[in-house]
C-alpha cells in the first residue's frame, strides 16, 4: 500500500490500496454511524457492506453531474436526521466526482461539518475530485457554484475500481493526468507518449504509477495553497475553456474531454503569443491525440463560449484569466488577452 499525504485544512492520507473494503474497515473502527452515498450503478457491488460494529446506511444517487442536485441533497438531509447522525458520526462517498463532490458537501452541510472518506472510482476521480477538499453540489446557474471547502479525513484509491469504466471515461480521466503533467511532472508525459489507452490500461503498473503521480501534484498544490488564492489555479490549465464547453454542451461532453479541448487552445493560444515554443504545443496535441481524447469543438459556439468564460470562477471581475505554462513544469497566468489572439486560437482548435 502507498500513502500520500496532503496537509489542507488537516493532514490526511491518500492511500492507493489493495482492497478498499479493508482500509475502509480500518478506518471506522470507532464509528457508531457511517452514512454509504453511492453511485446508482455501483449499488449492486456495495451490498451488505459489514464495517464491524458501525452501523451502516446506504443511499444511492444517480449517476454523473445529476446527482449532484439541491434536490438531492434536501434528501440526504433528512434522511441523515432521520437516521440521528452526530458529529462523531461518518459520510463515506464512492463513485466518480460528481458523487464525491456531493458527499463532501453533504458532509460540510450536516451540523457544519461531518468527517467523510471518499473512495474515488474513476481516474478523473483518483486523481482530481477526490483530493483536494473542494466539496460541491450544481445550481442551474452552473457546476459547482455552491460548494465548500472540507478536505476529507481519508481517500481509498482501489485501482481495481477502474476495470468498471469504458475506454471512454477511462481516456477522459487521463486529460487530468496530462494537465498534471505539463503544470508538474515531465514523467508523466514520459509514460503517456506514444501511448494507446488500451495498453497502459493494460499495464497495472503504469496506471499504478500515473495516479500516483498525478496525486503527489495535486496533494502538493492543495497543501500550499488550500483556498486558492493562486497556486491552486495551476490545476486549471485547459479549465477555462474547457468549463465553457462543458456548458455548452450540456453537460454531454466528459469533463475530462472539455479540459482536452481546453488544452488544444491553451497550446495554439500559447504558441502564437510566443509562451512556448512549437515543440512544446505540437506535444500537447499529440499526447492527447493518442489518448482518443478530442482536440476541437464548434466554431459557431465561440461567441457563448466567450460568455461562459467571462463568469468562469477563476475570472477577476470581467477580464478573463488563464494559467500558462512557460515550459514543462512551470506556470504562470495570462490576464485579459486580446480578444482577436483567443479567437484566432479557436479557430485552430475548431478548424
Ligand atoms: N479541480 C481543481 C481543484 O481541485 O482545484
């Protein structure tokens, strides 16, 4: 078993494990309540789940971005008054990020703060979601605007969990691990380059190496800067577009696919403002390219696009802000940009 730690808000540990039963076992040895929120389409595999003397409850909520609901959560609510959970008590989340998202805020909602595990699911959830504390429900105005921080006691990375996604959310998870990549950590591209989704599927180790890898930059991020006044940003690159496709398309886009697109822009956009050189941008392209994950989107969106990415969180008022990188490892940030410079990188990116 590997353990990262991550200090933000209170220290606590990532544990790739063997067997997330176990560790989760491990860790409510002195719970008398532990509440299960799940995803709909895991119920069947977490059925009779015996945590020793805790006493367990289970709910499932659907799955993806549309369980992530003030309907939802009014639900929770009372059944987690129904059932008297205290303060002692426990909120364990298992599924992708959109049911950690929804665990940890129904845990920094119940009597302003319960402690919760999350048991990530899917790449994108190992190696983003699931770390970090940012705990959030949807508003129609938008994903994630009502939120709070709450960094979680524990995340339990099961690598097993993953032989359940389809390439095609296995691939948009990998979007996460490449923007990993080119914000920190040159050998992850290294282990990506070249790369087909079915071979390093295929090869435990590699996988084994990418998460934890990917969750090292991460935990490394959100222990400096928890509430991102700035550093955390970095793990934005390729979001600012990307969030604005996502919106666009209705939610039926990947995240993870919306931050590739995102991505492309950023290497045309970095290219002909001179940030980084052709290598570097024909890179970005390749690497993603190989992983299946896509590198263009509808030209004719462009103008709701610009909209979506005027109110996008890590906007300053009403100039648009992106994170750069100068080099592999090393960003930086790019403030109201010319409006003709971006609209000439989405032409590349939807040409
Ligand atoms: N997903 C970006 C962050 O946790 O800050």
């Amino acid at each position: 078993m590997n353990e990262i730690k991550v200090s933000a808000e209170h220290g606590y540990t990532v544990e790739l494990s063997e067997s997330w039963m176990r560790s989760l076992t491990e860790s409510v040895k002195d719970r008398t309540r532990v509440a299960i929120i799940l995803s709909e389409s895991l119920s069947s595999r977490v059925q009779g789940l015996d945590l020793g003397s805790a006493e367990v409850f289970t709910f499932a909520i659907p799955d993806g971005e549309a369980g992530k609901s003030s309907g939802t959560l009014l639900k929770i609510w009372d059944w987690l008054g129904a059932a008297g959970f205290t303060r002692s008590d426990l909120i364990v989340g298992i599924g992708g990020g959109a049911v950690t998202d929804f665990a940890g805020f129904a845990a920094a909602s119940w009597l302003r703060g319960l402690d919760w595990i999350a048991i990530p699911t899917t790449v994108a959830g190992a190696v983003d979601a699931a770390v970090g504390g940012k705990t959030a429900i949807n508003s129609d105005y938008g994903k994630n605007l009502i939120g709070a921080f709450h960094s979680p006691i524990k995340v339990i990375i099961d690598l097993q969990w993953f032989t359940t996604l389809t390439d095609r959310d296995f691939s948009a998870g990998l979007a996460e691990v490449v923007k990993c990549g080119f914000i920190a950590d040159g050998k992850i591209l290294d282990l990506l380059r070249g790369k087909k989704v079915s071979e390093i599927r295929n090869d435990q180790a590699r996988v084994k190496e990418l998460v934890e890898r990917s969750v090292r930059v991460k935990g490394e991020v959100v222990s400096q800067d928890f509430k991102e006044s700035f550093a955390r940003e970095a793990l934005n690159y390729g979001h600012t577009l990307g969030h604005a496709v996502e919106l666009d398309s209705g939610y039926s886009l990947r995240h993870g696919e919306c931050v590739a697109i995102g991505m492309a822009f950023m290497a045309y956009l970095q290219l002909d403002l001179g940030l980084i050189s052709a290598d570097l941008a024909a890179d970005h392209l390749q690497i993603l390219q190989d992983l299946d994950l896509p590198v263009s989107y509808k030209r004719e969106s462009w103008p709701k696009l610009l909209a979506h990415m005027a109110v996008d969180k890590k906007s300053r008022g009403s100039s648009l802000r992106f994170v750069t990188i100068s080099e592999i490892g090393k960003t930086d940030r790019l403030e109201s940009p010319d409006l003709e410079a971006l609209y000439a990188a989405y032409e590349k990116v939807s040409s």
